[in-house]
C-alpha cells in the first residue's frame, strides 16, 4: 500500500469492543451534518454522537447489525463532499473505500440539497461501488415544497433510493428492506466531452495494478492530480507510470481551464439534469419565521446582538447555576458538612500512619481534594455546560456562528468552518484538538491547534473561572477583554508568520429547528457519563501523584521553582501551588485558586494576574498528548516552549498595567 495512504491509515481504526472481523460491511458515506450518525445509531443501537453541525463525525465508528436474520458490520465514516479530498477527513473517508472492499455503499444525503448531494453519488457510480442513495431529512425538503420522484430517480440513477427521516425512524424499515434485499447494480455512468473520454479510456488501457475502484475512477482522479492516487499508482506501475504522465499531459494542454474544473463543471451540468427531471418545487410562499431568524443569526450586524444574548444566557446557566449555586451545595453544604468529615474520620480510626491518611484525606487527599475537586466543583459546571452546549448545537446555530465570524477569523488565518472545533474548545480542548483535522490546510490546523492550547479554557476551566469571579462584573470583564485580545493577536501573529494559502470557505447550513429533548438528553448523559470514565480518574491520579510528590519532595521543588515566576507578576507564592495543578489539569489549577480565594489568599487585582495567567498557562496533559498526536512531537513542543513563557509574560503587562492605572477591584 502507498506510504501516503498508510499515513492516513491510523485515523481509520477508532474501533469499538464489538467483533466485526468477517461480517459483510456496510459503509456510511456523505457530506457533513447529513445525518449519517443518525442512520448508523439507527442500524447498530449503538448512541453517536449527533450534532446539528459539521463535523461531529471526525474518526471512523464501527459497530454491528442486525437486518432480518443476517449480521452485518457498519462503518460510519467522516464527512466527505467528493472522491478527490481537501480535508484529512475526507481522506480518511474515501481510504475506507480504497482499503475495505465494503458490500454495500449507503450514501446518506441532504434531500433538500438534493443538487450538491449527487456530485458524489455520481463519483461513487463512477468508481462501480456497490451503492445505495438515501435521501435524508426530507421533512425539511418537504417543508421548502420540493417533492422527488424516488422511481425516476432510481431510473435516472441506475442505483436504489430511499427517503428517509432518520431523527423521527421513518422511512428506516424501508431502508433495511432495501439492505436485505439488496442486488448489486452497475449504476448508469455518465459521459464527459469526447477529449475527455478519449484520456480516460487511454489511462484505462496503460494501468496496471489492482484497485478496489474502477479504472475509470482512478483515470478521473488522476486526470485531478490527485496526489494520493498517483503514488498509488506510480507504486504499482513500477517504471511504467511515465505513460500515463504523457496521456495526462498531453490531455491538459488541449484545455484552456484546469482538468478539475472541467470534469466538475461536466459532472455538475449532469446533476442538474437529474434534478431538473426528478424533482419539483413548489412556488415559495415568501421567508417563515426560522428562514428569517437564520438570516438575521449570520447577518454582520444584526447577528452580534443575536451572539451576545446566547453568550450571556450561557453565562447566567453555566456561570451562575452551575458554577455558584451548584458548586456551593456541592463544596461546603456535601462535602463540607458531610463527606470530607466522615471519611477523615474513619480513614483516621483505621490507619495509624498519617502520611498514609494524607493519600486519602487532610488536604491532598484522594477523597477531599481529588474527588471533592471533580464532583463538587468541576461536575456541576461540565454538566451545565454540557447541557447549554447540546442545546445550541442541536439548534443549527453553529453553522451559522461560523458565517458570522468568517470575515474576522479570516484576519488570524482561519476561516468560519475553524468556529466548531474553537466552540468545541470551550467544552474539551483534547476533542476539539481533534477535530481540527476538519480543517483544510496544514496552517489552519497548526494555528487553530496552538489558539486552543493558549487562549481558549475548557469548560471545566472556564466554570472555575466565572465561580471565581461571581459578582466581579468588572474583573469579568477584564478577563474576556485580555482573552479576547490574546486570542486575535496570537491568531494574527501566526497568520502572517506561517506560510501558506487564504483559506477558502464552505459549509452546510443545516435548518434551525426547536432542539429535541431527547437529543441534549442523551448527548449530555453520554457526556457526563465520559467524564466519569476518562476525567474522574485523572483527578484520582493527580491527587495520588501530588501525595507522592509531596513525601519525595519533589513536590516541593517544583512549588519553589514555579514560585520565582509566580512572585514575578505579583501573586503569592501559594499560587505556585495551583499552577503545579494545572499541568495535571486545567481545571485542577483552577479549582486550587478557587481554594486560595476561599482562604483569602488570592482578591482584587492579584485574582485577576492569576486567573488570566492560568488560562493561558500550559494544556493539560490530555491536550498536550493529543496535540502529539495531531501535530507531531516536535510541534507540540515548540508550543509548549511559547506558551509557558508567554502566559507569565501576559500576566506580568496585566498586573502593571492595572495597578498602573489604579484599577480598583
């Protein structure tokens, strides 16, 4: 296999426990946000993450089937809007194709799209994959008045078609029939001009080598200059590649436009054809309600009102509920009055030795520190958040968040699409380090990866903070307005630093509807439950290696180094403490300045030097290792080595400049 195909390889394997080694695969394939996730939870039982926005798919999921009496694997892939890819994630997609010989293709796509979506089934009819088109969300294609001749279509085609409404189960009986059932077709193949035709057929005649795909499918991409599929090519034509270079050559001087740009053109007058044929639209009865609220929600001006009232409904949910409220049952009325006494007492009873006690109890204990740390103080605000966040998301409004901000994320090297793994962020910055994989160039994901790990704090992180300063609207304020700033002028930094192209964009806009209860329900328990399993125990680590560090003294040297900086930019030296916490997590740190604030260690102008200090401080270990994963060792180093320094600079100019102006908080 091509070197460069196993490089992708590894994205491909987010595998689940269940055995799916010699079952018969059905393979989802589609554009973003078509519902795939939807259709795959809908086959296998098994819960996808679903989220009415680009993107959520970013790894490939495997589980199992059962359709009639037969078992089948079912794989749901990353989005994908064509066979020639951009983005890693379409990459991923199309290898699933090129490597694992799936019996059946279900193209999941966007009924109301019906024009954009049938690029791709053409490319897969093209490729003579094995293929099913299913025409999804046509609740929304019927409520725009679009009615599809499914029978024309399939004539037209050449290939099954379903309609379905993946999210309400209907049309899904429908579409496993057709599974069961289902016969391989040839699909009806399209023809291009005749110059175009002749190259295909003289690169068709000179490959040599095996390919999951057509040779007509392989012709076209190369014609593409896909770069993939010509080491591919070159790999199993040995020496004799230098023909087919000659057909391609040869075949681009005859054309006054790039090969690509012909054969889409070409590829898209044919869809419109279809289009035309099998399809209907009702005469529009003027904008509804949503269609103008969606237009106002990406309007440059009147989407900023839209955008603060999400923000400050966010805050008062979050920042108020959650993180005042919630937390103050949790910390001092639970764990105050109830758990950390009980238990320092009978672990004391039990164990003579207290520096063992201290690994379970006193103040860096497993029991009162780690898990008082993430039950009481972090769970309530993840919870909300992550409650808040399904709600949103499940509402359509990211897409359009993301065309709002495009024109300014374009200033710092991004473009709109980089919104969902920056919102991300603000949840978990190790998912939403992953997710930048969406993104379409190497730059974009090397500046979003580095904005995340400076400037953008976790939701657990950010509830510590708006805790920390509830009632401080004033020093809020303060921090947003430094975070804000940091954010854009890293991001404009590295945009004219770093080499490379203006990114383009391009994304569905998905329909705003009413979020579904069900839906943030069961996205906010896995959530939660997630948090349990891979949070709960870090915070159990941490507190272990905290108490171990503490009896070597290692601990304690570390404190007393991390305390020169600290003292730099005006804190006390017990601050140390929690920026030692932070290193373990982020939100770890965090909850220690809850503690010094607690104590009446940390006010005024000090909170606000340590509070924005953290935030800016290293990724946690999770986001660190992630960012190895992503970018490379050598990279997430080089991070590394500007943040630490930069975070205690920015926390240096801060604590001047506002004691400098006699700023009162």
């Amino acid at each position: 296999m091509n070197a460069k195909l196993k490089k992708f390889r590894g994205s491909c394997h987010n595998n689940t426990n269940e055995t799916i080694d010699g079952l018969e695969k059905i393979t989802l394939v589609g554009s973003p946000n078509v519902g795939k996730s939807v259709v795959f939870g809908n086959l296998t039982g098994r819960y996808v993450t679903v989220s009415n926005y680009p993107g959520t798919t970013v790894e490939v999921t495997r589980g199992k089937g059962r359709l009639g009496s037969k078992e089948f694997a079912v794989i749901d892939t990353p989005g994908m809007y064509s066979l020639l890819p951009i983005t890693e994630e379409e990459r991923v997609a199309r290898n699933i194709l090129l490597e694992e010989k799936p019996e059946i293709v279900l193209q999941v796509a966007d009924a109301k799209n019906i024009e954009r979506m049938l690029h791709l089934t053409l490319q897969l009819i093209e490729a003579e994959l094995p293929v099913i088109l299913n025409l999804n969300l046509m609740d929304e294609a019927e409520r725009l008045g679009m009615k599809i001749d499914l029978n024309l279509l399939e004539q037209e085609l050449g290939i099954p078609v379903v309609a379905t409404v993946a999210t309400e189960n209907k049309g899904m009986d429908v579409l496993r029939d057709r599974l069961i059932k289902y016969e391989r077709t040839a699909g009806r193949v399209f023809k291009y001009d005749n110059l175009t035709e002749s190259a295909i057929h003289k690169i068709e005649e000179v490959l040599k080598g095996e390919f999951n795909i057509s040779k007509r499918a392989i012709a076209l991409l190369l014609l593409q200059d896909d770069p993939d599929i010509k080491a591919l090519v070159k790999e199993q034509m040995k020496g004799n590649y230098i023909s087919v270079e000659e057909i391609i050559e040869e075949t681009k001087k005859r054309y006054a436009q790039p090969l690509h740009y012909i054969i889409t053109l070409a590829r898209q007058k044919e869809v419109n054809n279809i289009v035309e044929r099998a399809t209907t639209t009702a005469v529009s009865k003027g904008m509804d309600f949503r269609e103008r609220l969606s237009r106002l929600m990406m309007h440059p001006i009147a989407g900023i009102p839209i955008l603060l009232m999400a923000i400050y409904g966010l805050y008062e949910f979050v920042g108020v509920f959650g993180a005042q409220v919630s937390v103050d049952f949790l910390e001092n009325k639970v764990f105050g009055e109830y758990i950390n006494p009980f238990f320092t007492k009978v672990v004391s009873s039990i164990i003579p030795w207290k520096v063992i006690q201290e690994l379970f109890v006193h103040q860096y204990g497993i029991i009162t520190l780690g898990i008082r740390y993430a039950i009481a103080i972090i769970l309530p605000i993840v919870t909300t958040f992550f409650i808040a966040f399904s709600i949103i998301e499940d509402t359509g409004y990211l897409p359009r968040l993301a065309m709002l901000i495009d024109r300014l994320f374009k200033k710092i090297g991004l473009n709109g699409r980089a919104v969902i793994p920056i919102v991300l962020g603000f949840g978990c910055d190790t998912m939403a380090t992953m997710v930048t994989r969406t993104l379409e160039t190497k730059r974009e994901r090397i500046i979003a990866t580095l904005l995340l790990s400076l400037a953008i704090p976790c939701s657990a992180q950010m509830g510590v903070i708006l805790a920390l300063l509830a009632g401080n609207s004033k020093g809020l304020w303060i921090f947003v307005s430094i975070m804000t700033i940091i954010f854009l002028f890293v991001g404009f930094l590295a945009a004219r630093i770093m080499p490379g192209e203006r990114p383009l964009f391009y994304m569905e806009i998905p329909p705003l509807r009413w979020p579904k209860l069900s839906n943030v329900f069961t996205k906010t328990y896995t959530r939660v439950e997630w948090y349990f399993k891979e949070i709960l125990p870090l915070f159990i680590l941490a507190s272990i290696l905290i108490w171990a560090g503490r009896i070597t003294g290692l601990f304690d040297f570390v404190i007393n180094i991390l305390s020169y900086p600290v003292s730099w930019i005006g804190l006390p030296k017990e601050a140390a403490t929690a920026f030692l916490y932070g290193f373990f997590r982020r939100d770890f740190g965090a909850a220690g300045l809850y503690d010094l604030k607690d104590a009446g260690i940390l006010s005024g102008i000090p909170l606000i030097v340590s509070i924005v200090t953290l935030a800016l401080f290293m990724p946690c270990i999770a986001q660190f290792s992630m960012t190895i994963k992503e970018r490379g060792l050598k990279m997430a180093l080089g991070m590394a080595a500007f943040i630490f320094p930069f975070a205690f600079f920015v926390g240096f100019l801060v604590n001047k400049l506002l004691n400098g102006l006699g700023v009162i908080l």
